[in-house]
C-alpha cells in the first residue's frame, strides 16, 4: 500500500473509469442540470477526498481547487485538472515532394470552465481524461485524449513524414486529491456503554482517530 493520498489518488482514477460510457451526473441548474463540477464532486465524495467546497467558496464560475497544486508536468493519474478558457488546435502536416502541406486541422477543442479528472499520462505530453458535459456527447461521462495542457505552441513528428503542430490558450491547473480527516470519535476501552456521566467518558473513552490526544497516566489514562 501506498500513502493515503497515494491510495485516493487510485481510488479516484478506478472510480472515474467506471462511470465511463454511463449517464452523466445529475447537478448543477445550468444546461439541462449537468455540469462537470457534479462528477468530479460526487467521486472525491464517495472516495473519502477533500471536494472543492473545502477549499473555498463554490459558485457557477469559480476557479475551483481541487486539492494540492502540482505543476502540470509533474501530474499524474487521479489528479483533478481545473481549465479556464482552455483551446487546443492539431494541425497535421504531411511532407510533400517539395513543402509540408497541411493536410487535416482537429479542434480547437475547448474547455472554457471545466474539471476533469486524470486517469492516464501519455509519453507524448497528451493526458487521458474522464469527464462529463463535453461535446459530443454531453449527457455521457466520456473519455477523452487532450494533446496538450500548457498553453503555447509544440511540434511533434509521429514520422519522418508527418509532423502535427499543437496550440494552446488559455490556462489549466491541476490539483492532487487530499484524503479527508476522518470524524473523531469517542471509544471505551471495554467496549460496554458508559455510566457515571461526564466523569465516566474522561475516565473510560479514549479519542478515536482524528480526536484530540492526552498524555498517558499510570494505566493508559491521563
């Protein structure tokens, strides 16, 4: 086993790559009641992650933070990628007998507020991305391939004849999911219910995890 984050991190991926060709999901006012924020929402939720609500305030057009940044060249699988005014272009260029010659034009492909999550990252550059309310199909939760997050220019040759020119605008954070605390809780340490009131729980319980810790007396008591 890995550390907490570590196993969330997991646990998001393996959870966003299930609801893969399922009904997007519910929430959100706009468009029909689906956003992207609602996926993302409901599986830090359902995995024990910290969602953005914790992080600050949420509303329709806020930059959400996910959990802690990490710069875009250091992201990996089960991190959560936060875009704002996001557009990338591919231009395929094919070597002629005298000139490249552009030959296909894919996007710009736009996410222009929008959260995904990762779940794979392609020697290339390209991640692979879960997400919800993207063209074509926006009442699917769909996986998709983004060529490139940072914004600027790069070429890349898949072939001495072929070369693809990758643009981009706009900007995208990515944020690694951080577990949540769990809810303190009060245990005795016979197991039985307790008596004698307040004095009882001082004397008898001792703080679960995530509670408040005392110095040991004589016995494991303070």
């Amino acid at each position: 086993m890995g550390s907490p984050a570590e196993d969330l991190a997991a646990r998001v991926k393996s959870a966003a790559e299930k609801r893969v060709g399922g009904k997007a999901v519910a929430g959100g006012k706009d468009k029909g009641g689906i956003d992207c924020f609602a996926l993302i929402d409901q599986v830090l939720k359902a995995e024990g992650g910290k969602t953005a609500a914790d992080f600050g305030p949420v509303s329709p057009n806020a930059d959400y933070v996910w959990g802690e940044a990490v710069e875009l060249d250091a992201v990996k699988p089960g991190d959560i990628l936060q875009f704002r005014d996001h557009a990338v272009t591919t231009r395929t260029q094919t070597l002629g007998e005298i000139k490249w010659e552009e030959t296909s034009v894919e996007g710009p492909a736009r996410r222009p507020h929008h959260s995904a999550v990762v779940v794979e990252v392609r020697g290339d550059g390209s991640v692979v991305v879960v997400e919800q309310n993207v063209k074509p199909t926006p009442n699917k939760v769909t996986r998709n391939v983004i060529a490139r997050l940072a914004d600027g220019e790069e070429t890349r040759r898949p072939s001495n004849m072929v070369k693809k020119v990758i643009t981009v605008t706009g900007t995208v954070k990515a944020y690694r999911p951080v577990p949540k605390p769990k809810e303190a809780t009060l245990l005795r340490r016979d197991g039985k219910l307790p008596v004698g009131g307040r004095r009882a729980l001082a004397d008898d319980y001792v703080p679960g995890e995530g509670g408040l810790k005392r110095p040991p007396g004589p016995l494991g008591r303070a």
